[in-house]
C-alpha cells in the first residue's frame, strides 16, 4: 500500500525539494535541481488515488473533479508544510509535491544582499521577485515578510495558491489569504484587500492583467506590494508587465510602473561548490531616476547597461552576481556558464 507519508519522510531525509508520483512510474524525488529515483516501486492510479484520500478535502476533490487538477498545502507535523499539484495526464494520475520549510526563512540565512531589507522597508512600491519555477521566489518574498515582521509594526496581508510559509506575528500584524479557499481568484483578494487596512499586499503569483493591474494601483495608492512573476531577467520582467496590457493602455503602464517601481529582482539557484545544496544568484535593478526614465520611454533595451554600470545603486546584473559567488569559490565556472545570460564572459 502506497504511504505518502512514509515516501515524503524518505524524500525530506534525502534533502528533496521535490516528490514525484506518477500512475504507472516509480517515485521520483528532485535533489539540488536534478531528477532521480527514490525507489523502483511502481504504483498504479488506483495506489496514488487511495493514498490521496487521506490527504485532500471534500472541496478540494470537488475542485479536481471539475479542474482535472488542483492546488493545495498540507503539513506532516514535525517534518514539514508541502504544497502539492494534483493532476491528470495519459497514464492516469500525478502528483507534485514541493517542500516547504517549517521555520520562515531569514534574509540573513539566505545570504541576501543588504538592500533587500531596504526594499522591504519601504513604505509604498512595487517590489517583484523573478524566475523561472523553483528558483526560489517565495523562499526570498517570505524572508523579506520575515523581516518587516521583526523590525516593523504594520499589517501584512499575504494572498497565495496555496499558502506556504506560515507566518506567526511578532511586530507585524498578518493575514494571509488562500485562493479558493478564502477567496475565488487573485483579482478578488486583491480589491477586497484595498478596504483591509493593509500596509503590505503579497501577491503569490501575478498571473494575469487583471491581477497585474490590481498590484500596481495598489502600490500607487500607498501601499508596499511584492509580487512573482516567471520571468527570467529583470528586463524581460518589465516587458512582461507592459505586454500583457492591450495596446491602448501601454502608455499609460508604463508611466503608473515608472512610478511605482521600486526592485526587480531576478533570481536563479546555482549548485554549490561544495555540494552542499544550492544558493541563489541575484539580478537587481532598483527603481532609480534613470530606470524610471526608460521605463516611461519604453526603452527596455538599455536597462541592462543601466544595471552594469549602476552598483552604487545596489544594482548588478545576473553575470555580475555569478562573477562574485566564483570568486568567493561558492560555485564554479561551469555552473556559473549554465546560468549565465552571456556565458562567454566566463
């Protein structure tokens, strides 16, 4: 009989970040980044659909049923908070899990550069962590949360698909939203959210205009808003933002995000040197007067040279960030290569 909590015991112990079940396959666990077995039982979709039975609500079968997939977190006490992906696909039934930490993640326990606890300072803005999948976001948005929450004293709302970290308020008052479950979708949270009193808005993913529209006029009318997006770069992320909007509305997002804007950061995990897990490679580009200015003009092109040269802002670009952890011999030159946006530099 398939046992989920035996298998995410076995797969934790292996440092996992993620487990895989598929109808049909052996689990599947993937460890700094790469896919490997965790043992050679197959299980079929009746074993993973029986072993779900003990994990997922009324709702959330309804919400399968109707969806063909479904999102949701659950927490193994004394082991750790999962957020999981069922779904459907051609063998029968798969299942995602990712692994969340149980403590909350520091900014000084991810090794982060200083300015990001100066963005999350800020009293109103734009603050948008990028990457592609598992590179991290929510680890870096939850550290900031971690730092507001122990040095500030304003009210946090958090709106996720599915919560993850579970924050405890210390100085900061926080309430954290589920999609689907304390609301019906991001853009519903969002506007209800301006007659919540927040000082903060999370928003777990920017998913769609509707959404996205919703974040930068909540950071325009005063409030601190940090969002994801799957982007990789900090350029690639304001295009992202302005292409999503029709063609009559880009002027005027230009202009709102211009002056919104307070961080981009673009981020990927590099596997360490010493093979002991993976740190993260930061790109930044801060809000500044000259990124405002290219923002406003359209001039996406150019933010990159503005990144290079603009350190004593606090920005660099990812190559530069990449260039730093090999000479601090926190990775070598081939990973550095892999990840890199021009790896002939290195």
């Amino acid at each position: 009989m398939l046992d989920i909590v035996q298998l995410l015991t076995a797969s934790s112990a292996q440092r996992a970040s993620d487990l895989h079940l598929s109808a049909g396959l052996a689990p599947m666990i993937r460890v700094d980044g790469e896919l490997k077995h965790l043992d050679l039982v197959v299980h079929t979709h009746e074993d993973i659909m029986a072993a779900l039975q003990g994990i997922m609500s009324e709702a959330q079968w309804a919400s399968f049923a109707q969806a063909m997939a479904c999102d949701f977190s659950f927490e193994i006490v004394g082991l750790s908070r999962f957020r999981v992906n069922v779904f459907q696909h051609m063998r029968g039934v798969g299942v995602a899990f990712r692994a969340i930490a149980h403590s909350v993640p520091t900014l000084q326990g991810l090794s982060a550069p200083a300015i990001f606890a100066e963005f999350a300072s800020r009293p109103r803005g734009l603050v948008i962590v990028s990457g592609p999948t598992g590179s991290g976001k929510s680890t870096t948005l939850a550290a900031m949360v971690d730092y507001l929450n122990r040095n500030a004293a304003k009210h946090i709302l958090t709106i996720e698909d599915p919560v993850e970290f579970v924050y405890e308020s210390h100085t900061c008052l926080i309430n954290q939203r589920e999609v689907g479950v304390h609301a019906q979708s991001f853009s519903d949270a969002l506007r209800s959210a301006m007659r919540e009193d927040p000082n903060v808005i999370l928003v777990g993913e920017m998913r769609d205009l509707e959404t996205i529209r919703l974040a930068i006029t909540a950071a325009e009318t005063g409030h601190l808003v940090f969002g994801t997006l799957h982007t990789s770069g900090a350029a690639k992320t304001i295009d992202r933002i302005i292409d999503v909007f029709p063609a009559q509305e880009k002027e005027m997002v230009r202009s709102m995000l211009s002056e919104s804007l307070n961080a981009v950061i673009s981020q990927v995990l590099c596997k360490r040197k010493d093979g002991q897990g993976r740190i993260a490679a930061y790109e930044i580009m801060v809000g500044t007067a000259a990124i405002r200015n290219l923002i406003r003009e359209g001039k996406v092109a150019q933010m990159y040279s503005a990144m290079q040269t603009g350190s004593a802002s606090g920005m660099k670009t990812l190559d530069q960030s990449l260039s730093e952890l090999v000479q601090q011999g926190l990775i070598d030159v081939a990973q550095a290569k892999a990840k890199a946006q021009f790896p002939n530099h290195f």
